[in-house]
C-alpha cells in the first residue's frame, strides 16, 4: 500500500480538486435558470470534498481522518445530488454532457473515499500523532517476525502438515 506524505499527492485529493474546478468553470460561466443561492450551495458542496480529505489528513488520527473522509464523502453526494437536481432543469441541455461528468467524478470520490476508510476502518494504526519510535520499532519487528515465519513455512516440503490451511 502506497503512503503519502502530504494531501496533495492522494488521487482523492486530486480527483476531488478536479471536480470542484469543473464545477467552478460550469458556474463561472452563469448559466441561465441557475439561482446564486444554489450556485453558492453547488459551489461549496464541491469545494468541502477536497477540503475534508486535506482537514483529515492533516489531523493526525484515524479516528479523526474517518471522521473527515466521510465528511468528505457526503459532500460529493451532495454535489451529485445537485448536479441530478441541475440536470433535471429546463433550457440547460447544453450541459447534460459536462453534468454527467461531474456526476461520474463525485461518484469517483465517493467510492475511493469509502474504499479508505474501510481500510482504515480495519487497521490497528491509531494515526501519525501516535507513532513514536517504540511504536515503529515494535511493527519493525512484527514485520519482520512475520516475514521469518512465512520464510520458515515456505521452506517445509508442500505436504508437510504446518503448510496445510487451518479449515482442512
């Protein structure tokens, strides 16, 4: 599993930053039937994406960055669910296509943000903010235990009892 240093290299992030600046570039160019009021709404929907996953990421806590990852996750179903609501709008036709992209793209982030935090959600690393030396010495040698344990069985002969599956 790829680990990242900082928010910007996660294809989430990027994913959501691209949405966000479609959505801004179909609102920039005020298209007519749109109220300010749901521009405005539309705009921060799409924005508050990436802003969560870059809030989470830098808390420093799994408990924290789920938290923000579905956060996250409900504002591009907020954004999709305006861009159903755009869609559905008399006279904006001409932008069925570019709509149906950004809805393939909050749906994108949807799923990659609930993809991390089932992961997360089923690892025992507590956060960044937790992590000490001892802490990294101890899942070194863990690692490496495993790694010597896994070596060892590959070693024995293929009908060697140890190398059987627990469920036969």
């Amino acid at each position: 599993m790829a680990t990242y240093e900082r928010f910007e290299d996660l294809p989430v992030w990027q994913e959501a930053a691209r949405l966000y600046e479609a959505v801004d570039a179909i609102l920039s160019a005020h298209p007519k039937g749109i109220s300010r009021s749901f521009a405005d709404q539309l705009e921060r929907a799409a924005l508050s994406v990436s802003n969560n996953i870059a809030e989470g990421f830098e808390r420093g806590t799994t408990n924290e960055l789920l938290m923000f990852l579905y956060i996250a996750r409900g504002s591009a179903g907020e954004t999709r669910s305006m861009l159903c609501l755009l869609e559905r709008k008399p006279g904006l036709q001409h932008l069925k296509s570019q709509i149906s992209d950004l809805k393939s793209s909050a749906e994108s982030c949807s799923r990659q943000l609930r993809a991390w935090a089932e992961t997360l959600q089923n690892s025992d690393i507590p956060g960044t903010r937790y992590l000490n030396d001892n802490v990294r010495r101890r899942e070194q040698q863990k690692k490496r235990a495993t790694d010597v344990q896994q070596r060892l069985l590959d070693a024995l002969p293929p009908n060697h009892p140890l190398r059987r599956k627990p469920e036969e």
